[in-house]
C-alpha cells in the first residue's frame, strides 16, 4: 500500500500495475490533465510535478531541523508510483488559491512567457518549486532550476524574466501557511515494508533480501528515470518490480575520515553538496548530468549498476579509483570500481546481490583532477566521449596517475597510464608523448549515432592533450608563487 498526499488529501492505492508512472496515473486515474506527456523519455519537461517531503539531511550526525518542506521538480512521465511514498504531490492544478493565480504562474502572464501553452506546466512547476527554494536567485540559478524543460515558442527569454521577477517579489503563499499541516501528516504516514505485491518497496537490507527471494526475476530500481524508459519507448511491461528507495541502508551520507560513503538510492541532488565540495572539479560534468528533475530522481548506484559504457560517473569513480560495496542481506563485500565492469551491461554483481554503496577516497592535497565530457548538445545529452584524469605530483614528478573512460569501449573503462608515467617528469614532451601512444593503441571504438570511430580516437588524444597543457600552465603558476614568496622572504631576513 502507497500512501501520499495529493496536494493536501491523503491517498492509498495499491498499483495494479507495478510499473505505473505518475503521469499516468495523474492522467488517467485522477483526471488531472494539465500535467502534459511530451517525449515521454524526462527530456522536455512538459510531464513535470512537483515533490515536497519534510527537509532534513541524510549526513551522519546532522541535527538540522525536519520542520520545513523541501520542493522536487520531476519528471512523471519516467517516474514510478512508489517514488510517492510519505512525499506530498503537487500538480499544476493545485496552485491557484481562491480563483487567483499562484505568483509565478501570474509572472508568467505578465512576462507573455506562453504562447502555445504545452510546455506551461512544466515550466510553472520548476518555477514554482524555485520560488519555494532557500538559495539566492539570478539569471544562472534560474537556467539551472529551468533545465529540462523545453519551450519551442518564447525563446526563454520571457520564461527567465518571469521567474527573476516572480523569485525577487516573493510572498508567503497558500502552501507557506499550510506547511505545518503537511509536514505533521506526512509525519503520519508510517513507512510499510511491501514484499508480498506486485510493487515491493521494503525498507531494510533483511526486507530487500527477502523480496528478492520471492521474486527473483524481478527487476530493482530507485529512481527508475533509466527502468521507465523500457515502459514508456520500448512498450515492455513489468508484472513485478523492486524499489530500492526505501531502503536505510542505501541512503546513507557520510563524509568519513579519508573519503565519502554515498549510498547507492541517494539521488544526486541529495549527493551533489559532498561530492562537488570535496571534488569541485566535477561541476560540469555533474551540471551536465541530465537535467535538473532527472537529478532529483536518478540514483549514483543505478548509473553504475547499469554498466552503460556511455554513463557520465563510472569513468569519475575508474579515475578516483573508488569502491563499490555490495550486499546481498547476509553477507557484504567491496569491490574496486576497475574490476566492477566485466562486458557490456555486465558486472561483478552476484545473483540476489546489490549496491549498496560507493566509496570516493579523497584526493591527495595537490592532486590536479580534471573531468571532460564531450556531447552533441552542451546540456542534457549522453557523452560521445568522457575522459576523467587524476595527477598527483612530487616536486614536478609524476606520483601517481590514473583515469577513467566512457564512450570508448564496450564497459567504462581505464588504463594503466601509471605503470609508463611514475616517476617521469611531468612537464617533459616525451611524458606527454608516452601517454599518446598507450591511449590511441588502447580503444577500438565503434561507429554510431553520436561519434565515428575516428572521430573518438581523435577526440581521447585531443582530451590528453587538453589535460597536459592544464595542469603544467597550473604547475607553472604554482612554481612561480612559490618562487616570488621565497625571494620576498629572502629580501626581508635580509633586511
């Protein structure tokens, strides 16, 4: 049994259907039909919702306060029913208050940012939750809280104008004066360990293990923003299904002595302050992960679970030589993320096993780590090529290297540029000239829809290249600092 609120009424359902999406069952069951299906794949936004759920951090030993409503833009049309579970649901129909428009679905009128009209909701419902964030709002925190959605009339400008206005000008709304009511409610709302229908969503390692054994065959997901796409573009159903976003033990955030526990069901929201503050160079290569509402959805341990050899984060975890713990109920065991990836689509994953978590050391303090994602389209597209390289450095010879590839081979993959650059001098030619001939003898890429062959093999010498020329600028920097600091020392001992 799910158990939600949509906007303020309470709702039990149990799905007929296990991998019943939230648009469809807004459209069709609840006859709400201002939420639009457009492509049907997360990539236009018309199909957006918003999720609230009492605000509190999954960080180990974090005392904030749970008394405030935390807004998530998403897409339904990818999203499965038990994503709802203990959330409140609000759809484009519920903002409006005493037949007056929400403030930002007023700006929008104001600012003439629809024309057509189909991609509105969407829009309005990003805009809305912006409106209910606690973060300074400008130009570039708008695109950011707007990506996703897609407009093929106003050219955005007007949609900006009227978020910039409608966030500047904020007021307490309807939902600001009931949020305490929603908060106690959704605090009522007990969480139930489901593992004998047709959508299993338990709560615990022992509850997972038992629902795997009852239906084995069954597929698992958390954010379901890749399982969906099998219902919704290839028309595949799926009698039985497992949501892992329950689970405790796999929505666990710590920040450890010598690196960060991300746990596998956490979305990368949830994940992106830790991740970007203790690795700020994976910015925008996390920024241009999806878009804004698949992030709040998409899950770490399902981008490496699926093995894609196109995923924007195996690469990261290959070149930050991370570990992927596993866990079957019984027994847990860790597994470097260099031999997690056996095939194309195929892990190391045991049958009835599943990620449990994944482990990032930190970097050394003068490491130089650098991340390329080269697409089609600069936002919301799947890598042609990505290219993550690690440097660590001592006294201008190279310590240790190690790097990470998508989009090269049949699995995420790296090499051992360590083994023939150790030791050797990193500004030299021939260091840089050493790594050339390992990467292009090392990939045999195929031809498709988003590269050549020759186009890759290209683009990998070109990323080196890229990634050589940085980091020497940067160590030349460094060395001249340091120069200049100890001439000034000198000058005053001299003094």
């Amino acid at each position: 049994m799910l158990r939600f609120l949509l906007n303020s009424k309470l709702i039990e359902i149990s799905p007929q259907q296990a991998d019943l999406t939230v648009l469809e069952y807004l459209r069709e069951q609840q006859k709400l039909t201002g939420t639009k299906e457009g492509c049907a794949s997360g990539d236009c936004g018309a199909c957006t919702v918003v999720l609230a759920e009492p605000k509190q951090s999954n960080v180990q030993n974090h005392n904030d306060s749970a008394e405030q409503l935390h807004y998530r833009p998403v897409n339904s049309c990818i999203t499965f029913m038990s994503a709802l579970q203990g959330k409140q649901l609000i759809t484009v129909e519920h903002l409006a208050a005493n037949k007056n428009l929400h403030p930002v679905q007023q700006s929008m009128v104001d600012h003439h940012g629809s024309q057509c009209g189909f991609c509105t909701p969407g829009f309005i419902m990003s805009m809305f939750a912006l409106y209910h964030g606690d973060n300074t709002v400008d130009r570039e925190t708008v695109n950011h809280a707007l990506s996703g959605n897609l407009c093929r009339c106003t050219g955005y400008r007007p949609i900006i104008d009227a978020t910039l206005h409608a966030c500047a000008n904020r007021q307490p709304d309807q939902f600001d004066q009931q949020a305490a009511q929603v908060i106690e409610q959704l605090k009522n709302i007990k969480p139930q360990d489901n593992v004998q229908q047709n959508l299993l969503t338990p709560l615990d390692r022992n509850a997972l293990r038992e629902a795997i054994k009852t239906h084995p065959q069954a597929s698992l997901f958390a954010g379901s923003t890749d399982l969906a796409l099998q219902v919704t573009q290839q028309l595949r159903s799926h009698s039985t299904l497992i949501s892992l976003s329950q689970v405790k033990e796999l929505r666990q955030l710590e920040v450890q002595e010598k690196g960060l526990l991300l746990g596998a069901a956490l979305p990368f929201s949830d994940i992106e302050q830790p991740l970007l503050t203790y690795f700020p160079a994976l910015e925008e290569l996390f920024t241009r992960f999806a878009s804004y509402p698949i992030r709040n959805q998409a899950t770490l341990g399902g981008n490496v679970a699926n093995a894609s050899p196109i995923g924007d984060m195996p690469p990261v975890l290959l070149a930050l030589n991370a570990t992927i713990n596993l866990d079957d109920g019984i027994n847990r065991r860790s597994i470097a993320a260099k031999d997690f990836f056996l095939d194309y689509r195929s892990t190391a994953m045991q049958a009835g096993e599943w990620i449990e978590a994944i482990y990032i050391p930190f970097t050394a303090k003068l490491s130089q780590l650098r991340a390329y994602k080269i697409s089609k389209r600069m936002e919301d597209d799947i890598s042609a090529v990505c290219a993550v390289f690690n440097l660590e450095l001592n006294k201008g010879l190279v310590a240790n290297i190690s790097c990470g590839f998508g989009g090269v081979a049949a699995t995420p993959v790296s090499i051992e540029l360590n083994n023939i650059l150790a030791g050797k001098p990193w500004s030299a030619a021939s260091t840089f000239e050493l790594a050339i001939a390992l990467i292009s003898e090392s990939f045999s890429p195929i031809d498709d829809v988003r590269a050549t062959k020759a186009y890759r093999q290209e683009m990998l010498v070109n990323l080196w290249r890229r990634f050589w020329l940085e980091t020497n600028s940067q160590q030349h920097a460094i060395s001249t600092r340091v120069v200049h600091v100890n001439q000034g020392q000198q000058g005053v001992s001299h003094a």
